[in-house]
C-alpha cells in the first residue's frame, strides 16, 4: 500500500510526525507532498521549498523513517489542473491524508480515500505562527531538529517580519 500525505508544512510538526510515523508502519511507501510549493516568504508560507523540505527529511530521518519519499506541487489556482498534476507526479496511491478542505474533498470527489488531517493533536502551523508572533511557547510543538532548522534559518525574524 502506498499513502500520500499532502500539506504545506509550514512548518512540520509534531502531529504532521505522528501522522507519518503511523503511516510509515502502515504503507509500503509514505509519499510526501509539498503543496503550495511555488509560494514563499509571504504571511502564511513563510518558509521555501527547500527549507521546508528540509525540515521535514531532518524530522524523519530522527524519527527513523525510512520509506518516504519527498514531492512538491504547486498551487494553480484551478482543481481540475491541480489534481491532473497530482496523478502524473504520483500516479499510485491507495490512502491519502490531508488537512485542507478543499484538497480533502476534491480527493473525495475522485473517489480516493481520504483521511482529513485538520488539528492533529490540536497542533496547527498556522497557531504556532501565531505564537511565534506572539512570542508565545511554540517550541515543543514542532520536533526539536525543525525547532533547530527554524533557529539556524532565522525563521523566528521572519515568520515575525511577514507576520
């Protein structure tokens, strides 16, 4: 079985982790998408691609996942086209998880299983943020090594800058 989870990450936390290590030990093959890839450095993405991509291999490689793979897709603004890019980026999958609802009823609407991921262990990277803004505790909701990734990358000044 192959699952797909599909989010922004911005950034991957801890319930993003859990959710994967579960379907690591779940599915054959854990296919990753980045979505909103083409966005960046704006208010509610304000981590690139690669960071995020980053951030997410760090996570996994700690927890000792292993059975992943990492795509990206960008957003067109268009669902019929969105999906088409979907299925030729990867084409195989019998589950898959997402927190939008948009995505998750579009999924739906294809007859894809679809589980919906919206505030896993009450965590959100839009609330942490928030905090982050806030200069409130964000910390322990993301996995100490993305906490590191965030630091190094001085995330904290520009989640607060765009904010």
């Amino acid at each position: 079985m192959k699952a797909l989870f599909i989010g922004r990450f911005q950034p991957i936390h801890n319930g993003h982790l859990e959710v994967m290590k579960k379907a690591s030990k779940e599915a054959d093959k854990l296919i990753i998408v980045i979505g909103s890839a083409n966005k960046e450095f704006e208010k509610e993405n304000p981590f690139s691609l690669e960071e995020r991509k980053n951030m997410i291999e760090k996570a996994l490689n700690k927890a000792k996942i292993k059975n992943y793979e990492i795509l990206s897709i960008d957003d067109v603004d268009n669902h019929p086209l969105w999906f088409a890019n979907l299925k030729k980026l990867a084409p195989d999958f019998d589950i898959a998880y997402c927190g939008s609802g948009a995505t998750h009823d579009l999924l739906k609407s294809k007859g894809i299983k679809v589980i919906d991921l919206d505030r896993i262990q009450n965590i959100s990277a839009s609330d942490i943020r928030e905090k982050i803004k806030k200069d409130e505790h964000w910390q322990d909701l993301v996995p100490d090594v993305v906490f590191e990734e965030i630091e190094r990358i001085h995330g904290v000044k520009r989640v607060k800058e765009l904010g």
